[in-house]
C-alpha cells in the first residue's frame, strides 16, 4: 500500500492512523506546503 500525506503545517502528523499504516508495512510519502511554502503546483485546465 502507498499512502501520500499532503502536510498544510508543521505541526500536523498523522494521528491514528500512523501505527494502522506500520501495522500495513505502508510506504508513507509526505508533501509539506509547510516545509516549502513557495511550493505551488500549476495544473493545465
């Protein structure tokens, strides 16, 4: 399973679901808009 976190503030994790997603052997990637706040991502409409 892959699961993709899209982080708003520094100080969000996971919650409850962290040890669900271990217990899985889930491979977590993180997006933090906090960790790089001139980050946008432009899409085509």
């Amino acid at each position: 399973m892959r699961v993709h976190v899209l982080q708003h503030v520094a100080f969000e994790g996971l919650g409850y679901i962290e040890s669900w997603l271990e217990n899985r052997h889930a491979t977590v990637t993180l997006l933090s808009h906090a960790l790089n706040p001139g980050y946008q991502q432009k899409y085509d409409a």
